[in-house]
C-alpha cells in the first residue's frame, strides 16, 4: 500500500518554498524535504502569491492509501520579513497558524494554551528547512511563516479536535513525516492525547467509552454526557495499560453490549477482524444461567446482540445472564489492569437501558460527575 505524507511535512515542504521564492525572486514550483524517517518528500508547489515582502505558496496534502480526511487539504505557507531584529542575534524564525489551524484552549497537548496546534515535531522540520535556505543564501534577519488550511475548520468537524479544545480548524501533525497506510497507531496515539490531557487536568479517575453509542441514554438516566468520556474504540486493552502507565487511580468503562459482551471471552481488542464471538458468548452466559437448549440455540442464530436481550428477556433469564457476564467482563478487565488501579464496568443495551453494572460502578460515576 502507498505511503502518504503528513500535514506536517507538507507545511514544511511550503514553507521552504516560500521561504526560498521570497529570499530569491524566483518561482519554485518543486521542492524536496527529508522527512524525520529518512524518507524524501517531492513536493508540488501551488497557490503561488509572490509580492515584495512576503510570498504564500501551497502543497496539497496527500494521504496515500490511508483513509486520512486530510487528503486533499491545501496546506498553505505565508513567509514575510520581520522588521525589528536585534544587532548580532541569530535571525529568528516565528512559527504561528492562520485560518483552519487549530488553536489550544486547553492544558495537557503538545503545544501550551493559546498556541496554534502546529505540534513540536512539524515546527522543528519546518524551521530546519527555512534554516537550510537560509543559510545556502547567507540570509541571519527574522523571518515569519504563518501555516493555514483552507479547508481546516470545516475538516476540524471529523477530528477529536473539538473534544480536546483545540478549537477552529485541524492539527498540524506529524512525527515521522509520512503516513502509513492503516493507522492504528494514529488511533491509539489520539486516546493517549486524551488520557493524558485528562491527567493534566488534575483527574485521577478517568471515563472510558468505545463511542457515543448509548449517549442519550447515559445523559438521560445518570444526567451523564458520554462526550465527557475518553473514546477508546476498540483498543480497550490498550486503554486500560495507558491509563494504568499514566498513574490513574480508577477507570469507568461504560459501553453497549455488542462491544463489552466480548470482553466476557477476554477479547481486549473488539474489532470484527479480531473476531466476532457476541452471539457465543452470550449463549455461553446464558447456558450458566440455565437457559434451555432451544433459547441457547436461538442466541447463536440471532444476529445482533440487542436482538440476543429480547430473546433473553422473553426466556425470562436477562437478568441472571447479565450477571454472569459481567462477572466475566470483570475478571478480564481487572486481570488486564492488575494491581493499583480500581476498574469499574456498565453495560446497556438501546432497548433494555441498563444490562449490569459492577458494584462500585455507581459511586465512581458520581465521582466523575463532580
């Protein structure tokens, strides 16, 4: 599959550009950028506005094969001149973001409250490639570039940005320089961001949530907003080491049953591709809870688990089959957690409301309400 490059290259590639057409004269409309992977960027240069004191130039930024939003995108580069520079300092370069870059409102990102969200490792690759033009063309006075996409505050919309408070636009990311196909890591990397932002905070207990699925049923039974919970997808188990690592003290996991019911076999990551044993193991639970051979066998050929609950509930045994999977879920959970940090659990279903619950899960959700 195709490697792409990360918006954090492609300011950078512009900003040598413009950086170069600026100091020049001339029109550039190719330019090379080593990534930090070691990999080389062949940008195409667009959008070029040359003028005497400033030059904005454009590469639009392409994902390769990965399902980024961002393909597409124009990453914009404004350089200018700055005036005012002090006798025999180093000629500075100030970095800052324009329109559809993203600023931070909220303490525990890479960047501090008021910054634009052009994060550490994109700002070192876009002043380590106007310092190479610079110094090729023996030029020591202040410069500034100003980052912007065009499209960033409407793209902002699909991101985490707004639940991280970085708000008007997206993130100028990037560590590596290129994206890969398939980012797992990217997810990941993200309900770390938020883990972390949460610890800085101050939390010591933390909200998990594989999504907002059950949203208005947490906000109408327990007045409880789900979009104050961490969005771990399916890496729960992943989750649950970076908390731990992070130094929380208690996690709540509060999801539906089609996700946590595969908790129940130990399943600590719960995509389909890792396997798909809902319907199973809630036969399994329900066959502990003494169901009959022919309610067990309705269960394996339902398809969703919600239509699994109104068999239960017909058979009258929903409530003793919740309970035995929760149980399990708990030996799981606490198995991966281990020693030092409390882990609570509860499950709902869209039609049912409440499944199960552990037993300190009531009084850690008023803790996290505050």
């Amino acid at each position: 599959m195709r490697n792409g490059f990360t918006t954090g290259s492609c300011a950078a590639a512009a900003a040598k550009a413009a950086c170069y057409m600026l100091l020049t004269g001339r029109k550039k409309e190719k330019i090379d950028i080593i990534t930090p992977k070691g990999i080389t960027f062949h940008a195409s240069i667009v959008d070029i506005l040359r003028g005497e004191r400033a030059v904005q130039c454009a590469v639009i930024k392409d994902g390769g094969d990965d399902p980024d939003i961002t393909t597409g995108a124009h990453v914009v580069a404004k350089v200018s001149f700055l005036e005012g520079q002090e006798a025999g300092t180093e000629g500075r370069i100030l970095i800052d973001g324009g329109i559809g870059v993203g600023r931070v409102t909220k303490p525990g990102l890479d960047q501090p409250v008021g910054n634009a969200a052009i994060n550490h490792v994109p700002r070192e690759m876009i002043e380590r490639e106007m310092r190479e033009v610079c110094h090729v063309l023996d030029y020591h006075e202040d410069l500034a570039v100003e980052i912007s996409v065009p499209e960033g505050q409407k793209l902002a919309e699909s991101t985490f940005n707004p639940r991280l408070g970085i708000l008007g636009g997206i993130s100028i990311l990037g560590t590596s320089g290129v994206v890969e196909p398939m980012s797992a890591q990217a997810l990941k990397d993200t309900i770390a961001v938020e883990l972390r932002q949460k610890k800085a905070l101050g939390q010591k207990a933390v909200a998990v949530s594989p999504g907002n699925y059950g949203l208005d049923f947490m906000k109408k039974t327990y007045d409880y907003d789900l979009d104050r919970s961490v969005k771990c997808s399916n890496f729960i188990g992943d989750t649950i080491d970076m908390a731990k690592q992070m130094g929380f003290e208690a996690m709540l996991l509060t999801g539906h049953i089609g996700k946590l019911i595969k908790l129940s076999g130990g399943m600590m990551n719960t995509h389909s591709k890792e396997g798909d044993c809902r319907m199973e193991l809630l036969a399994a639970a329900a066959i502990y809870a003494g169901c009959h051979a022919k309610t067990a066998k309705d269960l394996l050929d339902a398809v969703t688990t919600e239509e699994g609950v109104k068999l239960l509930s017909e058979a009258g045994i929903l409530e003793a089959t919740m309970e035995r999977a929760m149980e399990r879920i708990l030996f799981y959970l606490r198995k991966r957690a281990g020693d030092g940090m409390q882990i609570e659990c509860m499950m709902y279903a869209t039609d049912y409301g409440l499944l199960a619950e552990s037993p300190g899960a009531q009084s850690l959700l008023q803790e996290l309400k505050g």
